[in-house]
C-alpha cells in the first residue's frame, strides 16, 4: 500500500520477554520517527531517524529500548525485557524530510500488551 | 527546547455550538505548527499546519487557528461543531530546520447531540 505499514497490529507478550516492531515507510520517505501513545500521556516522541544522519534517540525512555532503520527504509523497534509499564500504542511516522514543517504520515501503531 | 501545553484533556460541547481547543508552544527559535486529528478507531492524520505567510490557517472541514507569536498560541476553533468532530486532537510543534516534531497530550473533543 501507499501509506505507512506497521506489524504487528497487536502484540501480547510475557513480561521479561523481547519484542520486536517493525515499521515500513512510506516510498522515498526519508524522515522515520517512533511514537508511544498511552492513555493520559498523548504522544511521547521515542527516537527519530533522518536520511544518514545519527538518530535523535533522545526520548528512549531506558536502555532496554533501541531502534534501528535499515538502508533508509525499514524499522526495527525493539523492546527487552518488557516491563507492564510498556505497555502502549507505538506508532510509526514518516516525512520527506527535504524541509521542515513536512506533514508527518502515521501507520496504525502496533498495540502491546505486556502481561 | 520546544514543548507543546493542551490545557484541556477533554472538551464536551452541545452539536452547532462553537468550540475552542487550546494549545501553547515553547521554543526559542521560528517554529512550524501543527493540528493533528485522530478519529475514534483510526490513526492521526494532519487537519491543518502553520509555516509561514497569513497567521490563520483552514481547514477543509471548517477549523481553523491562528498562529499569535506573542502569546505563543496556536489555538484552534470551529463556529459550529458537528457530531463527526467528535475524536482526538493533538497540538504539535517543530523548531526552525529541525524536524523532530513534539505533539501535545491531546484533547478529546466529544459533541453531544
């Protein structure tokens, strides 16, 4: 499809086990950017990944997340050793990213739960 | 570094009647503004973005805000709401040539029939 893909749609996982997201841009979108949404807290910017630059990882909210995008493309969200606390919305988003004030497109989100 | 305030997590109105969400920025530097909307079981989809140029943007479903750099507010309105408008909206901002955008907690906004 044209928009922006993510999988899976819904996830349920032990507490302490690894998951991985994974998010598929929108064609020759060069601006990725991870969101958490959670009742209460709106959107909470995770990490942001521009062309080849270094990803602003700035809003990972511990060292059990990290994120990687492959060959400007495809993203890997991945969460160790889940904790209850994870459990969220995470939201993928992509842009042009040739000028600022671009429209940010999202996916679904990928729903965790973590139980 | 920039920051977005809703003040109002939810907003109840009566159908036709006006209605006013509002948002406020912090940054430093020239920002681009955003209305993000999401719908009841649907994903965020932009409604309306200041850049540059006139301080009041439209919308295609009748909103609209205006960019006041003095209060640095982005607040946006509608004269008269329609039950379809009832979703999630979320304020967002991004600074100058950076484009990480920061978004709002969001406003519910619920139209009662």
């Amino acid at each position: 499809g044209a928009g922006v893909s993510q999988s899976p749609s819904n996830k349920v996982t032990e507490k302490g086990k690894d998951v991985e997201l994974r998010c598929d841009p929108i064609s020759g979108h060069t601006a990725l950017y991870w969101y958490r949404q959670s009742l209460g807290q709106g959107l909470e910017f995770l990490i942001y990944f521009q062309g080849n630059s270094a990803p602003d990882k700035s809003g990972l909210p511990s060292d059990r997340f990290s994120a990687e995008r492959t060959g400007g493309s495809v993203s890997t969200l991945t969460i160790q050793r889940t904790q209850q606390e994870d459990s969220a919305v995470y939201l993928c988003a992509s842009s042009l990213g040739d000028t600022s004030g671009n429209t940010i497109y999202f996916g679904e989100g990928s729903w965790l739960t973590v139980v | 570094a920039q920051s977005v305030t809703q003040l109002d997590s939810q907003v109840p109105v009566f159908e036709e009647a006006p209605v006013e969400l509002r948002c406020n920025y912090s940054s430093s530097v020239s920002v681009y503004l955003f209305w993000y909307v999401q719908y009841p079981n649907q994903g965020l989809q932009l409604l309306l973005k200041y850049l540059s140029g006139s301080t009041l943007v439209e919308s295609i479903n009748g909103f609209e805000a205006e960019f006041n750099k003095s209060q640095t507010s982005f607040h946006l309105r509608k004269p008269s709401v329609h039950i379809s408008d009832t979703a999630e909206y979320f304020c967002a901002v991004s600074e100058g040539s950076y484009q990480k955008v920061t978004f709002g907690t969001g406003t519910k906004l619920q139209v009662i029939p």
